[in-house]
C-alpha cells in the first residue's frame, strides 16, 4: 500500500489500528478516484481492497477476535470484537459483490 508510520506513532504497524487505518485509506482513495472519474484507478483500488483483506486481514482476524473475547473481562471489548469483525466481513463481501466490477 505504502503507507508509512508517523514519527512518535509507539503503536506497532500490525496493530489493528493501523491496519484498519490502511484500509481506510484504500476505501478514500477509491472515492477521490471515483469522483475524479478515473475509473480504471476505481478498479485497482477496488483489488487492493480485496487482497488486503483476503490475503492479509481476514487471514488473522478471526483467531484475534476469538482471543479477544476469551481474555476480555468487560462485554465492552467483545462488541467491539464482534461489530468489527462483522463490519470486516460486510466489507469483504461487498468488494466481491460483481457491481463493483468496472
């Protein structure tokens, strides 16, 4: 994606943060693109979108959301848990969806 860590960031580039902040980005750049009508940059960032979460995100995801909800002490940080994960694979579902096919 080449996104970088800003200096004074102390939290690691595989923190969950981060990486849904990557794929935010991916989600912006697709609107800017797609307002500008450059629709063959739609569509690459339409597959980023995918492999990110296909090959990378939702690879470890489902473990750590089992993890979470095992070691957490409060209901709070299991519905976030689950509202996240569930959001993730919306997402997921969405970038196959074959509309998004420009």
């Amino acid at each position: 994606i080449g996104l970088k860590k800003k200096d004074g960031i102390k939290e690691q580039e595989d923190h969950l943060a981060f990486e849904l902040e990557c794929k935010a980005y991916l989600c912006n750049e697709m609107m800017k693109q797609l307002k500008n009508q450059k629709y063959e940059d739609v569509k690459n960032l339409i597959e980023k979108q995918r492999t990110f979460l296909t090959k990378h995100l939702l690879k470890w995801l489902p473990s750590f959301f089992q993890r979470l909800n095992k070691v957490s002490k409060t209901d709070f940080y299991k519905a976030i848990g689950v509202i996240t994960f569930e959001l993730v694979k919306i997402d997921s579902s969405l970038l196959k969806n074959k509309f998004l096919m420009i």
